[in-house]
C-alpha cells in the first residue's frame, strides 16, 4: 500500500525543517560547533509559500526525509559534483530577479516569457509527498510544493507540433562550474515525450518543506518526474521548448550507453555498472527493494504498455 486514502501526514514525525533549524540554532551557539564550521547546512530564509494539500494520489505514505537529507544531499553539477557541494555552493548564487521562463517552440501556438510571479499565479500551489530515486542508487521522501506542468504549458496554447518538451536550465559560467570542471555540458538540458510532459505527476516546483525552494534544490523552479530517475528532474529551469522531435539530454549526450532518454526508475534493468534492483533511502539502515517506476506504475505504466524498456532505458 504505497497511497493513502486520507492525506495524514504528520509533520510531528519527520524531522519537521523548524525542529532542525531550532535545533541548529542552539548548534551555532556552541563554539567548538562554529570553529569546526560542521554545521550542515541547508539554507536559511527562504520565504513561506501558501498552498493546499495535493490529492491522494500525490501523496505517499513513506516517512518524509529529514531536512537534512533532502537540502543537504544533492546533485547539482553546476555547483560542484560533490553530494555535499551544491548546499555549500549554491547558496551563494543570487537568483536572477526577475526570474524568466521562456516557453517556445514549434508546438507552442502562443510562445512567451514568463516571469516566475505570474507563473506563481497560473494554478493553485499544492504540497506533494513525492519519492525520489536517484539514478545512483539513493532516494528521499520530498514534500514538493508546486503545481502539474501541464498547467503552464497549456498557457502557451500546444498545437500538434507538441511531441516532446525540452527543458534548459538557467547557467552562468561566472557563478557556476564550467563543463570542463563539472564533466558535463551546461547549460543541463532535459526532455520528457508530451504525454509525460501532460501527465499530472509531473510537477512544476518552486518550494519544499512549506517553503520556496533553497539554491541547492533548483531555486527558484525546478521540474519533479517522481517516476524516473533523478536526473529527469531539471533544477532552476530557465527554457521550455515545445518540440517535434526527441530533445538531446544532458547525461545522455555524456554517456548514451548508461542514460537513455526515458530513464524510468525499473529495478529490473540495471545501469551498466550497478544494480538497480535496490537503494539506499537516505536516513535508513537497511537498503529498500527498488519499485518499478518507483511505485507510481499505477498512474504511468499505461504510457509505457507498448515499449520494450529494456531498450528504451
Ligand atoms: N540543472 C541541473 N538539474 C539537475 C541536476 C544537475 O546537476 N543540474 N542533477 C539531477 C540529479 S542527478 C538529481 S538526483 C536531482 C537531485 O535533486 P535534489 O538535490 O533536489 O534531490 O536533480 C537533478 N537535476
Ligand atoms: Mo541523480
């Protein structure tokens, strides 16, 4: 049973941000804590979004990660390929203000930019318990806050040019790493096919934790594909693209043999390298089974019914 019926969730019982921000409060009193600078650190300040509880469906029952976990255990290339380098880095990087989207392409029948305000405004914020598996063999327990994709993307009005979304992230080669140093090409693009793109799984995100997003997470909006592999889940996302044909990707341009495009979390096809039929959910002792689609195979396996995904991967 991975969906409850009764959204439930007590923040009483999971590391709730305010305990450990209170908690690092006292921390930071200690000296001996301050001099050594262990403190772990997610980012402080960020601004208190108003939003409603997401539907049933959006909301697993797994314990939520602690804060720790979730801002303090990343990736994000263009602030260090480090785990603990994006929460020391890109804390530091002031996000362009205003934040601009721009939405284009050959399936979009009214292109715009969009400021992040009125992206705020297009649908109501919901908090989603979304679990996250990393393509590395980690996962946490997020409670995103944002809204389904489709809702933006519908403002730009698709027409049946619309077969693939590409996605581009925001990148400043004098704030961020260089491709060279990071081992990627930047700027990170990504792409989902338009039924993906379409499916209300997929959300648009500017907040964790009842707050907007820390640097780390994909300030100031970022994409979330709960059923695929981290790397899908674009972080301060700059460009949409709506597009004819499949858009290259960022790890699939770095090595096609180990990242395909579709990258749908499946226990049973393993990375080249590693397993994947188990991971490790950050804060547990004992590794956990890997779920196919990572538990959301009752909402998205039907896009999939006619695909062999050993090959597409
Ligand atoms: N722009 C950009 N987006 C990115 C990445 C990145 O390096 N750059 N890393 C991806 C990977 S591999 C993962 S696992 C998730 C991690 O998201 P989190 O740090 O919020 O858990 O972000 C994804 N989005
Ligand atoms: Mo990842």
């Amino acid at each position: 049973m991975i969906i409850r019926k009764q959204p439930d969730l007590r923040y009483s019982d999971v590391s709730p941000k305010e305990v450990y921000l209170n908690r690092r409060r006292f921390l930071a009193a200690s000296a001996s804590a301050v001099a050594a600078g262990a403190l772990a650190r997610p980012a402080l300040a960020n601004t208190k979004l108003d939003f409603v509880k997401g539907q049933p469906q959006f909301i697993a029952t797994d314990k939520v990660s602690d804060v720790r976990a979730i801002e303090g255990y990343n990736n994000f290339y263009e602030f260090g390929t480090g785990k603990d380098e994006p929460s020391r880095y890109a804390p530091r990087w002031k996000v362009p203000s205003p934040w601009q989207v721009r939405i284009d392409g050959p399936g979009a029948g009214k292109p715009q930019t969009i400021d992040l305000d009125a992206i705020m405004k297009v649908a109501p914020l919901e908090e989603r318990i979304y679990r996250m598996r990393c393509v590395e063999a980690w996962s946490v327990v997020v409670p995103w806050i944002g809204y389904s994709l489709s809702n933006l993307i519908k403002r730009a009005e698709p027409n049946s040019k619309f077969k693939y979304v590409a996605f581009q992230s925001y990148y400043d080669s004098k704030a961020m790493l260089s491709p060279r140093e990071a081992g990627i090409a930047f700027p990170y693009v990504e792409g989902l096919r338009q039924d993906e793109a379409m499916h209300p799984l997929t959300l648009l995100t500017v907040g964790v934790f009842g707050e907007t997003l820390p640097n780390q997470n994909g300030a100031p909006l970022r994409i979330v594909v709960p059923w695929k592999y981290g790397f899908k889940s674009i972080k301060s996302l700059a460009k949409i693209s709506l597009v004819e044909n499949m858009p290259p990707t960022t790890w699939n341009i770095a090595n096609a043999r180990e990242y395909g495009f579709y990258s749908n979390v499946n226990p049973e096809v393993d990375h080249p390298r590693w397993s994947q039929a188990t991971e490790e959910r950050l804060g547990e002792l004992s590794r956990r089974k890997t779920l196919k689609f990572n538990g959301y195979g009752d909402q998205v396996a039907s896009m999939y019914a006619f695909m062999d995904l050993r090959k597409n991967y």
